[in-house]
C-alpha cells in the first residue's frame, strides 16, 4: 500500500493514520510500526507518535487478515438495540446469552450475532472478542456497551479503566442487608481452591461495590431487594462481594444462593443503568432497561 498524505490528515500521528488506512485496529497498526514495516518517504519509522506532514508518501505491507477460529457470523443470535450510532452501541443482554467464545464454545454467543449484523467490527479490539470493551456473565441480563469504531473502542477502554462509567444493577440476596447502603471494599481474584470460581483475596484486584437497600421481604424467607453500583468490574464481582458480607445473590448456583425456597435458574442481577460521555463525541449519555419479566415475577411473589 502507498498513499499520500492528504492535508486533513497532516499532523496526525502514525500509528493512526496507519489504522485508518488499513481498517486494522490501533494495536495491530502500532504493531506494524513497531516491526519497522512503516516507511515515510522512503524511510522506515519505528515511532508510533511520529507526526506525518501533508504530502509525505506513506508506504506498507498490509499483512493477510488473521482468521480466529470460531468467529462466525450467526443471524439467528438475539441483539437487542437500545441505542445505536456510527461508534457505540448499546444492547439490552438477554439472560443465558454468553458474551464472546471460549473454551468449548464457538458459536451461537453475542459476538456471532453481532458480526452477523455489523461485520466492520471484526478489526476493532481484540481479534477474539471484536467490539466488546466488557461482559456480562452469562446468566446475567441487562445493558452492555459494544464499540462500533476504533475511536470508541480506545475511549470506552480508558473510561472503564478510569472508572468513568457509571453502571448501576439490580439485585435480590438472601438475608435482610440492615444497613441502608454500604460499600465493599475488598479485591477479588481467582479462587486458589477452585479456579472456575472467583473470591475475595489479597492476591485479588482492587475491587468495591456501593449498594443501597431498596425493600426487605419477610416472605417465603427474608430477602434484601438492592442496587449496586460499580466503579470497578471484577469477573463476578458483585456476587462474591455479596457472598463475602453473607448475603448471596438469590439464583446464584455458583456461589451459594441457589435455594428450594426460591427457585431461580439464573442470578437475580440485572444491569439496569448506565450513564456516560460518548467515547467520539463527548456528549453526556444515559440508558435504562426495565427488570425482566421472569425478575419482575419474583419481586411480585414476595412479601
């Protein structure tokens, strides 16, 4: 590939200019860079911060896509939209769905169905997961941010890990939370006796979780209905913080709070709210999805 700088692209960094050119993700154009596979006018750059000026030839081998195993389209996965523009979309997860493949699991997961309906996001993000920026577990339901450009997949990473991003779930744990509100201060990591299971220890990230009482039940056992706010995103985290203060999340057969008193198949945990500046444009944004009817069944069965 050879390509003349244009003037609405004089100044603009390498690494980027190379990502737009190409479709390439910013990590696999600074990669490019890296390799020394970049030259300007003749000369190879290894910086990716290098500024190109307004008619510098710019000159690459555009490598052959990289197939990821797995990653294929599939129409027949649900996407439901609650917002959409040329960067960011948002969709309302339902529960069972998983969010990327993994070990044993190649298709019929969100990112099939997303690439069915959106196949430019295959370059954006990681090859194995394109467009997500984070997840919800399987059994949970509720809003999730996918990143639909490069520029917002970049944005919407940084916000997260600067904790940005204000999400908000709601939840039903076993027991009465006496406190109002409260908030979990404890890091979570991997189980060292069970590594499909995660738990609060000191070898753990850094993780809290704020909640507020909404309603105690009495019947057919005392129940704490909550909200939870994040401001950082363990996997798991709000159920083994919850688990950790004795009042699992009701349906949560991994951690203790799958009961005969209350039969749920799935976590009582839906993500109900997030609010944000878009990741391009800056501008403030918020969303809300309502409780699912089989939560909504629940909460009305008690007392």
């Amino acid at each position: 590939m050879r390509e003349t700088v244009p003037q609405a692209l004089a100044g603009e960094r390498l690494d980027r200019l190379v990502s737009m050119l190409t479709g390439c993700s910013r990590a696999d154009a600074a990669a490019l860079v890296d390799e020394g596979a970049v030259a300007v006018d003749g000369r190879p750059v290894i910086t990716r911060s290098y500024r190109v000026v307004e008619g510098a030839v710019v000159e690459l081998e555009v490598p052959a896509p990289v197939e990821v195993p797995g990653l294929e389209p599939d129409p027949d996965v649900p996407v439901p939209v609650v917002y959409e523009d040329a960067d960011l979309l948002v969709i309302d997860k339902p529960a069972g769905l998983v969010v990327h493949p993994g070990a044993g699991l190649a298709t019929g997961t969100l990112v099939n169905g997303l690439l069915a309906r959106y196949p430019g996001i295959a370059g954006i993000g990681q090859p194995d997961r394109p467009g997500i920026v984070h997840r919800l577990d399987k059994g949970t339901s509720g809003l999730m941010l996918v990143a639909l450009s490069e520029p917002a997949y970049e944005g919407l990473v940084a916000m997260l890990a600067a904790h940005e991003v204000h999400r908000r779930y709601h939840a039903l744990v076993w027991g009465h939370v006496e406190a109002p509100s409260g908030m979990i201060d404890a890091p979570v990591g991997r189980s060292t006796r069970d590594r499909t299971r995660m738990a609060v220890t000191v070898r753990g990230k850094p993780a809290a979780t704020y909640y507020d009482v909404v309603r105690r039940f009495d019947q057919p056992a005392p129940l704490t209905e909550l909200t939870c706010t994040l401001t950082t995103g363990r996997t798991h985290q709000i159920r083994v913080h919850m688990t950790s203060i004795g009042h699992a999340v009701v349906g949560d057969e991994r951690y203790s709070g799958a009961r005969q008193s209350l039969p749920l198949d799935r976590p009582f945990l839906h993500s109900e709210h997030l609010a944000l500046e878009h990741p391009v444009t800056d501008a403030s944004v918020t969303f809300d999805s309502p409780l699912p009817p089989d939560l909504t069944a629940i909460l009305d069965g008690l007392d």
